[in-house]
C-alpha cells in the first residue's frame, strides 16, 4: 500500500510539473490572462489584514505607482523603445514585474496611475501566491509561472481557508522565486540586475539563508483572523526604500596612523567599510540608479572645516568612483527627441568623494542610468556580503590650522536616485534625498 502511495503521488508530481511548464512565462505570457482572474488585495484584506497593510506600506504595492517608476517608464523607456528596435520590448517587459496583471492581460502601456485603474494594485498577493514556478535554467526578466484560480500556494502545508484552496509550493521559499524579477538580463544581454545572482554568489548562499530570512523574517502572529497563532513570515519586504534596512548595512570604523601630528605635517587616515548585513553586494538591484558615496570631513580646534579627498588607488576604471564634476547619461536625449543632449551632472556629491558602485555604459560607451539601453559595465566598486574595503586619506595641514585637537568625520551617504537626474527630470525630491547609512569619527592633536 505504502508503494502504491509513493508511486501515485510521483505521478501527481510529473503531472503537475509537466503541466506547469505548458503554461507561458515571460514574454509568452503577455496577454494570456483576464485582471479578472486575478483577485484584488482588499478581498485578501478580509481576512489577511495585518499582511495586507504591511504590504499596503511596502514598495511591492507601489511598483506600478511609484513616481520615479511612473517618470522612468513613461518619460524615458517608452518613448525610447518607440524609437529603438532593440529595446523596444521594454515597452510591454517593464510591466512583467512593475504591474504583472496588466502586462498578462496585455494592457501595455498600461493607464498612467492617475487613472486608478488595477494596474496599480502593482505586485498584488494574487501575484505571489498564484506563481508555481519558472521557466528556463536562471530566474529572471519575469520568468515566473502564473496559475490563477482558487488554489493559492503559500509555504506551509496542511493549512485550510473558507475563502480558497491552499497548497504547499516549495518553490516560494526559495530564492529563485525572487530571482524571477530581482534579476533582469537587457536586451543587450548583460546583468543589469543581479542581486538574487549576487545572492548566489555571497556566502548567505552557502548557508540556506534565503532572501526571505532578511525581507520577510518570521515571528510569531497569525496568517489570517480566524488562525491559530504560528511562526509566520512578515510581509515587509523592506529594502532599499525603508531606512531601518539600511541603518548601519555598512559598518564604519576610522583612525589616524599618528595620534600626534605637528602643524606643518601630514595626517594619513584609514577608513574601513565592512558590508555587515546585506547578502548581496550594496548598493544593488537599480545600481544604475543608486549612488553610495564616503564623504570625510576635519574640523580644528577653532571651528574651521575642512573636506578631505580620498587617496587614489589607480585601478583601472577608478575614474568613475572619485566623485568629480563631469556630465553623463547623454542617451537620455534618444527619449527627449534632443539628438544634442548634453547630459546632467554624473554625481551630484562633493567632487573627491569615493563612490561605490558600478557604472553602466549604453551602446556608445556612454555612462547611462537606462538599464534597457546599457551593454556594457565599468568597474565593479560596490561593497560585497561581509567584505571589506579600506580607504585611505592623506592630508597636508593647512597653513592656518589651529594647535590643539583636529576631529574627523566620516559619513557614508546613500540616495536612491543621482540627484541630478532626479532634478532634471523633476522627481520628487524624496527620491534623491541624502540617507546617512553610517559615520564614525576620530582624531589627532595638531602641536608646535
């Protein structure tokens, strides 16, 4: 009897896989689905009420609304691809991740937000819990396997709804599931969003530590209302827009290699950076968006400042990783219909400043913040899971320092967004505002 059992349910098991991966993903899927197959959130709401307010707060039910996604999409990646046969499949694939209902029911553009229509509901749980699996060997560019129905699937077995049918996917407690939209290939076949890959790569990996484990830590609470209290996954999803996650992600510690300098001397500074927290490398996903950036300052004894430069490495490509005051993203003009485009600002933060990150170049080797338009990247700068990086610091006391205790600052600074693009294109502010990830200091006495 006990065989006969096993065998059955390996053949239910190669049933439903085989079936699985008749249904479309990705591309194929665009169009092959009704937004009424798809149940809104505030019917989850009825019952799921505390996870659908974490999730009303958290970015996955802004993917679609947000307003520098609104501005990018339909300011710069639509008209682009209007105008650009290689990219012009970002016009429908922004919408696989950003508002999947529509991009399956083949609404694409979708209506701007303003119109209130359902693609706003954005990355909805009937989204997550109706996907079983992916297609393909890497999960990526919205890869997803969607199943809309009745059955939801969710990560524990044997739990019962009135609502609906509830089966155990494994596939949602996996890193892969989040893979399907938190890495993207461009059309030009490079990684332009990596950070599941990244993942992959770190040693949280090599530890079964998955994605969830930081974006959805579990604690004790109830699935639902009318549910027994349990270990239940948090629907936070908090990450590069909630300033807890990114309180002290790198860690800052700095010295002076002499404690006692004398007026005319030079006072040589060590800053270490180590990534503490994230298990991919930071910044991530939108790296050609975000900009983290060591900022150092001294102060004397009589309340003068100063800004230090950070001592050069000469490693090829160092040149994008130094803030300085030269213009970039010139392909934005393609969108603008301003073939003469000079571009803006490259970093908009104080010139000598070490930037960490990794430059995107469009087909022109011009540095971009398009990601459907980039083929091609410069260094790699950013800060790995539990690596790292020391930077150093050489200053020439000024003629007019004052005798007595000089104190040092250091500051790692993030923005979502490169201010100037921001200010360019007129986003809100709050998108480009200066966090402070983290800051130490130090000092020196400066004698006669």
């Amino acid at each position: 009897m006990a065989s006969t059992k096993i065998v059955l349910c390996i053949v239910f098991f190669l049933v439903a896989y085989s079936h699985s991966q008749d249904l479309p993903a990705g591309e194929e899927a665009l169009g092959t689905k009704k937004y009424e197959q798809y149940e809104s959130p505030t019917v989850c709401k009825s019952c799921h009420d505390n996870f659908y307010e974490q999730w009303k707060q958290a970015m996955m039910s802004q993917a679609y609304t947000h307003h520098w996604d609104e501005i990018e999409y339909f300011k710069l990646a639509v008209p682009h691809a209007e105008k650009d046969e290689k990219v012009a499949g970002v016009k429908a694939g922004c919408n696989g991740c950003h508002a999947p209902m529509a991009f399956m029911a083949g609404i694409v553009p979708p209506p701007k937000p303003e119109e209130n229509t359902r693609a706003n509901e954005s990355v909805a749980c009937d989204i997550c819990h109706t996907i079983i699996g992916f297609k393909g060997d890497i999960p990526h560019n919205f890869n997803y396997i969607s199943n809309p129905g009745r059955t939801k699937y969710g990560p524990k077995p044997g739990l019962s709804s009135p609502h609906h049918d509830t089966e155990y996917n494994e596939f949602i407690t996996q890193s892969e599931f989040c893979g399907t939209c938190h890495n993207e290939m461009s059309p030009y076949g490079v990684w332009v969003k990596a950070t599941q890959l990244e993942w992959k790569e770190g040693p949280y990996a090599k530890e079964g530590v998955p994605c969830h484990q930081c974006h959805m830590p579990k604690a004790k609470g109830k699935n639902a209302k009318m549910a027994k209290e349990d270990i239940v996954a948090q629907h936070l999803f908090h990450g590069a827009h909630d300033p807890g996650k990114l309180a002290s992600a790198i860690e800052l510690r700095m010295n002076p290699l002499e404690r006692e300098v004398p007026y005319d001397g030079v006072v040589s500074l060590n800053v270490q950076l180590f990534s503490a927290k994230p298990g991919h490398k930071f910044p991530t996903g939108s790296v050609e968006d975000r900009i983290v950036w060591l900022h150092v300052t001294a102060t004397d004894a009589e309340g003068k400042s100063y800004h230090l430069p950070v001592d050069k490495k000469s490693f090829a490509g160092e040149e994008y990783t130094i803030a300085s005051d030269v213009l970039a993203y010139q392909d934005m003009g393609i969108a603008l219909n301003d073939p003469n485009f000079p571009g803006v600002q490259r970093d908009g933060v104080p010139i000598g400043d070490r930037i960490f990150r990794m430059p995107y170049f469009d087909p022109q080797g011009r540095m971009t913040i398009q990601q459907w338009n980039t083929k091609s990247f410069g260094v790699d700068y950013r800060i790995g899971p539990r690596e790292t990086k020391i930077e150093t610091f050489t200053w020439q006391l000024p003629d007019d320092i004052a005798l007595g205790k000089v104190h040092f600052t250091a500051e790692l600074n993030y923005s979502k967004l490169v201010k100037p693009v921001a200010d360019f294109l007129k986003v809100p502010a709050e998108e480009s505002e200066t966090i402070l990830i983290n800051k130490t200091n130090t000092w020196v006495e400066v004698y006669d």
